[in-house]
C-alpha cells in the first residue's frame, strides 16, 4: 500500500487541528496525538468526501469490533471507536498516511482522542421519525409461509435481470424508467399460492391488490430511490421481504430528509399516505446494513439473498391525493379549469405580471417579427389596423401609413404606448370596445396564449371575427409546444443565457383549487401545455441576485391546435395557417 512519509502525516494532521480547533472545543481532544487509545478521528473520510458510514466501516471493520461510529454533517473527518486498543492501534499503523480511500486521491489521516467526543452532533444521532404513513408489521408470515413462499419465488423463472437485482412481474408489469404501470395485462395474474397473503391484506383493509413484483437482491444489489407514480397505483403499497432482513432508505421529495428502517425478514411493510406520496424509496446496494445496536451502539448485520413481494393495486381513475407538488395524475399536460380559477390565474399570472414588468419587457421588445410587418403592409393607406393585445405597441409603430388602434389589459404596458404617442385602450381582449364590422385589419400577436382556459381563448378569435369587416383580414399568433421542427430549434430554444430572462428557479408548481400549474425551466422544450414561464427583472449590469422573478401564464399550442380553434368560428375562411419561430400562426378573412 501506498503511503506517505511520517514527517508528512504529522504535517498534515497538524494542519488538520489548525483547522478543526473550532471543534475542538467540542470535545475533539487529543487531535494530534500519538498515545494510543481505542478512539480515532479519521481525516478526509467524513461525509464531506463523500464517505458513507457503510464505507467507513468497510476499511476499519477488519481491524477489531467496532464500538462506534460518529459522521457528522459537512465535515471531512469522523470518529470511530473499537471496542479494544489493539484494534485501533493496528488500523493506526496500517493506515495512517495510506492510500486507501475510495479514488486515492487524498490520504486517510489518524489520530488518537483521549476521549469519544460526546457532544459533537453525529448523524446518526437525529432523531429517526417516520414518514406518515408507513406501517411495519413484524412476522407477517410465518417461517413455513417463507419457506413456501421463497421455494415457489425461486423456481419460477425470472424474466428481468437488471442492473442490482432480479424481477418478475404479475398482473402488470411495473415500468422502471417512468415508475408507471403498462395497463396492459401480463399473461400471468397473481398467482394462486399468494392467495392467503392477499387474504390478510383485505383483512388489514387493503384493497385487493391486482399486481404483484417479485424482486431478488443478492447481497451488494439494490433499488434507486423511487416513487411509484401516483396515477399508475392505488394508496397502499405492500412489501413483504423473505429470505434476509434489510434496510430501506426513505427520502422526502419535499426537504431530502432521511430515514432508514429496518425491515425484518417475514415482516410487511405498508407505505401509504405520506410515505407513498410525498417521499421515495429505496435500498442501497450493499452487503451489509449498519443498524443501532439494543445498546445504542452500531452493529453492522451481513446481508443474506432477499426475495420481496411487492403487491400493488393499479389505478382506474385519477388520483385524489393531496401531494399536488408530486402528483403527476394533476401534473397534466393540459388542465381544465373553471372560469373564476381562469381569472385568477391571468390576474396573478398575467395581468399584475405585465404591469410590473413593463418598462424591463418593453426595453427587451424592439424589433417586430418580418411576417407580422409585412402583413401590416399588405394593407393600403388609410385602412384601420386593430391590435387586440398591443403590449408595448411595436406593431403600431410599424405601420404608420395606416389608422390603427391598440388594446390591451395592462395599464402600465398601455402608459408605454401612450409616451410613445400610439392611440391605445384599456380592454379585455375576449371583449373589444369596436362596433360590428369596422376593423380591416387586426393582429392579435402571442396573446391568447395568455388566457387559461380554451373557451376564452376562442372568445377572443370570435371577437376579432366580429370586429372585422367582411373581407377583412386578421392574423393571430400563439407561442407553440413545439419548440423544435425537423431538428430545428427555435429562437427560444436558441436564447443565450445572458440575454434571456434568466431565472432558473426551482420549479415549484402552484397550486390552484382545482389544477397545478408546473413552472417551465426556460430554454427548455415544454413538457405541458399550460404552464408557468418564470420572467426575471435581470438588467444587463445586474449582479444576479434577489432579482425578483415573476412567473406569466401560457397555453402553448400544440400543431393544429389554433386551426381547430378556428375552425368552430363560422363567418371565417383560412388564408394561410404556418409555423414561425416556435409559434403557430394563422391568417383567417371574414366571409
Ligand atoms: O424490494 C422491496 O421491498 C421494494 C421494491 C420496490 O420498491 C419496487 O419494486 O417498486
Ligand atoms: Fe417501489
Ligand atoms: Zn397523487
């Protein structure tokens, strides 16, 4: 083994007590030492680098029994003491200075402690609360039952070798890349000899299950952390375990939190509720657990070969829980909303979002698009131009030799276009403030992407049809799902960093009465068609931090979607109907 020279190990476990002589104060005393004692602190194996507690007890374990093992939190070092001196004082010469760490990278570095610090915060020292709604039920089977039951696992053949274990499904078969059910039926139902487990479950006042995993995990295999999506099962997923006890890993999807639980070989373990929904599961390869002894030490217990029986229920309706943040039967890729949720979401999402982002989306809005510009010049001089949804009135600037009149529901966008001298109203683009018959143009360009339900998005095309002339012409542009087209990115997709609204937050979804709305990570390709995009006030010169981020409402269009909209309008004919810098746009004349 490769180590380094004595003189270096004592320069680097100085510098080291340089370091720590912060928690020193907290009992770290003997840093430094050479007189042998049973305790040790371990440099560069703490968490921080990395190490498990599992890891640490991998290298040190050949040594001598291990009494105890502190990791603690952001640090680079912990402390583990041997049940005898000899034990540490082997490790001590073996390692000290060597190469022997994960990488080898970094050497391990030891020291003596006169004491085992008591008041230093370890890890393992949290308090362990279960998730709400995780039930254990200890010897669920008998030993015959396990026998039967592992006899009868073991010799039906396994259709799945994955990565860290074996799998067979029945009923169903349980998809591992989207964690969703395939709702067509396997061959194979449950089979009969389940038939008193399922029994006990129903008694438990389980629904009856209708699909069942049997998973086998040699010792070192495991399960990445998962959820089992919402809207492929039922509340109330069973895993009885054969064969070896073991430890499952629970981690919150709201905060990481986590909690191991040992699960005894022939016990059952319901997650429901909180445990099934709002956190994942999972079991780390390994080949051996590291439990709290009785006496509040740590006992490290080997793994043996593992069959579990996961028995689930397959959804047929949505699901009704109330995890909205992790429930993907609400995470859809539409919602339907009622028209009081609809106003609320365009005044908080849209509306009061204009208004206090004017000025930065004006400066950001110069250039108009080159097909809206040279439909605006299609027209002679004198016509009348409507712009249902102005915004900053770069459309009205373009077309100077003709009579045109802007709207649109933000004041303050309005005020813009009222410095720069354009004739502008204050209206709901669903209802605008002309007579019948009098528009021979309107625009209505990246608006009714904005309105949160579609019967107002088609409010709104009725209205621009009513104002319109018979002969007329409108041209209405929304912001397409499709952000790319035969490999082709749009401009949105395209967006530098720096130039782009820059907020990146964390995609939280909102949560209204009746829906979910996801937040779209920018530049991204839309994964739903109503969703929150985030705006951030981030000036050229800005530093990047606390600026406040605003998020806009939008209906993305998906192909044909704006022509089938159009197509409930009677008194209208298509012109033309094309794709434009990820948006869908139509040119529609009055009949
Ligand atoms: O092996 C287990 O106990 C759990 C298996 C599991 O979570 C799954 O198959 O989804
Ligand atoms: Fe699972
Ligand atoms: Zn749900």
């Amino acid at each position: 083994m490769k180590k380094v020279t004595e003189k270096k190990v004592a320069r680097k476990v100085a510098k080291f007590f340089a370091n720590v002589s912060n928690d020193v104060s907290n009992g770290l005393i003997g840093i430094g030492n050479s007189t042998p004692s049973r305790f040790l602190c371990l440099i560069n194996a703490g968490l921080l680098n990395g190490f498990t507690r599992e890891e640490i007890f991998d290298i040190f374990i050949g040594f001598g029994e291990i009494e105890n093992l502190i990791m603690i939190e952001r640090k680079s070092y912990c402390i583990l003491s041997f049940k005898n001196e000899c034990a540490a004082a082997e490790s001590y010469e073996k390692l000290n200075g060597s190469f022997c760490l994960k990488g080898d990278t970094q050497a391990l570095y030891l020291s003596y402690l006169e004491n085992f610090p008591t008041n230093l915060v370890g890890v393992q020292e949290n308090p362990k609360v279960w998730p709400n709604g995780l039930k254990l039920k200890e010897n669920f089977i008998s030993e015959e039952e396990e026998e039967k039951l592992l006899g009868l696992t073991l010799s039906d053949p396994q259709t799945l070798q994955l990565k860290h274990r074996t799998v067979k499904h029945y009923g169903f078969e349980f998809k591992y890349g989207s964690n969703k059910v395939d709702r067509n039926p396997l061959p194979n139902g449950i089979p009969e000899e389940m038939e008193p487990i399922i029994t006990k479950l129903v008694e438990f006042g389980m629904a009856r299950p209708d699909q069942l995993t049997v998973n086998h995990y040699a010792p070192g295999q495991g399960i990445p952390l998962h959820t089992d999506t919402h809207s492929s099962f039922e509340d109330g997923i069973v895993s009885i375990s054969l064969g070896s006890d073991i430890v499952m890993d629970f981690m919150s999807n709201d905060d990481g939190r986590r909690v191991s639980i040992v699960l005894p070989r022939r016990s059952c373990l319901i997650i429901s509720q909180e445990s099934r929904y709002s956190w994942s599961h999972g079991i780390t390869p390994r080949k051996y657990d590291v439990t709290e002894a009785a006496d509040h030490g740590l006992t490290v217990v080997r793994r043996e070969n593992r069959t579990s029986l996961t028995f689930r229920k397959v959804r047929t309706s949505k699901c009704d829980c109330t995890f909205f943040r992790w429930c993907d039967s609400r995470l859809e890729d539409s919602v339907d909303l009622s028209g009081k949720t609809a106003d609320n979401i365009e005044r908080n999402h849209v509306f009061r979002v204009y208004d206090e982002i004017a000025t930065h989306f004006s400066e950001t809005r110069h250039s108009p698009w080159p097909n809206v510009k040279a439909f605006i010049e299609s027209f002679p001089a004198g016509s009348l131009l409507l712009d249902i949804g102005c915004g900053n009135g770069k459309y009205l600037m373009c077309s100077q030799s003709l009579f045109s009149i802007g709207t649109d529901r933000s004041k303050q966008l309005l005020n813009v276009c009222r410095k720069r001298g354009y004739q502008v109203v204050n209206a709901d683009c669903r209802a605008s403030p002309f007579r019948d018959d009098v528009a021979d143009a309107a625009i209505c360009i990246a608006v009714i992407h904005h309105l949160a339900t579609e019967d107002r998005r088609l409010q709104t095309l009725q209205d621009i049809s009513r104002i319109l002339r018979k002969g007329g012409r409108a041209l209405v542009y929304v912001w397409a799902k499709e952000q790319e087209i035969g490999k082709r990115k749009s401009t949105y997709l395209l967006q530098k960093k720096s130039n782009a609204s820059r907020a990146e937050v964390c995609p939280t979804p909102e949560t209204y009465s009746e829906a979910v709305l996801p937040v779209h990570i920018n530049r991204t390709d839309f994964k739903h068609a109503d969703v929150l995009v985030p705006w951030s006030l981030n000036s050229k010169e800005s530093t990047g931090t606390d600026t406040p981020t605003y998020l806009r409402f939008y209906h993305v269009f998906k192909e044909g979607e704006l022509d089938s909209l159009c197509s409930k309008i009677s008194n209208i004919s298509i012109c033309r109907s094309y794709y434009d810098q990820g948006n869908w746009c139509i040119e529609f004349e009055k009949k």
